[in-house]
C-alpha cells in the first residue's frame, strides 16, 4: 500500500488540536504535530505519554552513586594506609565523592536517553517534503497526517478544513 501525506496549516494551537482530535477519533491515518513552541493542547490531542528520559537519569544516577562509594572503598581496600587509628571504611569522606559521581552519571544518563530516544543524529530525510516547513518554526502549527487507505484522504481533507485549517496539501 502506497502512504499518502496531507498536511494541514494552523493559525493556533487550538484550532490543530481540534483537528488532531478529529482524525485520532476517526481513525484516518497517523498524526504528527509540528509547533513553533510547546502547546499542551497539542500534546493531549496526541495523548502523549511521559516520557521516559527520567528513567536514565535515575539509573545513570544510581550507578554513579554505586560508583562513588564502590571506587574509594576498593581504594582503601587495595591500598590500605592507617593513620592514627582509624577506620579504613570511613562513609562521611566518601558522600562527597558519592554525590558528584551521581550527579555526573545522571546528566549523562539522561543525555543518553534523551539522544537516544529522540533518534538523535537523525541523518535520514524526512519521508515526506510535507514535513518540512520553516513557518512551523516561526508561528505556525502544522499537522501531517499519514494514511494508507486512499478513501480516507477525502476524510482527512475535510476534518482539516471544517476544523480551520489555512491551507491543506497532499502528497501521494
């Protein structure tokens, strides 16, 4: 089956909500948003879920913790030197070094996942010249709909116009 893309072009973030809605409930195609900043009413039309970029920095955090009491501990172990009578596994000296492995481990796991789940490098073109639309970055909402079933492009045309669309173009 050949995809057809149409594209509609918004005013406001509303009004390509109201569209989103329209064609999520009847189940025409696949949607993607394009805005010039964050609008929720976009992201509950779309149904996002959370993301899960906070699960890596948790996990990178928890290794870096791990870590920063893990390394001075074999340290002290591997290379043991007893001054006055005190403990070798001392915690309070190793907090410090603790705090900033979880610290460091963290930014980087959440750097990783963000890099990773966004796809980053993304070399590919995009599978469609609809996609890409510098007015999306100034003060434009764009919505491209992806539909497989040709009967519906009639559908899709017609809930982005009765929804307020500026201009709709199809790309077979």
């Amino acid at each position: 089956m050949e995809t057809t893309y149409i594209r509609g072009i918004f005013d406001s973030g509303r009004t390509a909500a109201l569209a989103i809605t329209a064609i999520r409930d009847a189940d025409l195609g696949t949607v993607t948003a394009y805005s010039p900043s964050p609008n929720h009413d976009i992201d509950h039309a779309l149904d996002q879920v959370t993301s899960p970029v906070r699960t890596f920095t948790l996990i990178g955090a928890l290794l870096g913790c791990i870590s920063g009491f893990a390394l001075p501990i074999y340290t002290v172990y591997a290379w043991p030197l007893i001054t006055g009578g005190k403990p070798l596994i001392s915690i309070p000296p190793f907090v410090v070094i603790a705090f900033e492995l979880t610290i460091l481990f963290g930014a980087i796991g959440g750097m990783l996942g963000f890099l990773s789940l966004s796809r980053l490098p993304n070399i590919a073109r995009p599978s469609t010249k609809l996609a890409v639309d510098p007015r999306f970055s100034l003060d434009r909402f764009g919505v491209l709909v992806a539909c497989t079933d040709s009967q519906h492009v009639e559908l899709i045309r017609t809930a982005l116009d009765e929804t307020g669309a500026l201009e709709i173009e199809t790309d077979a």
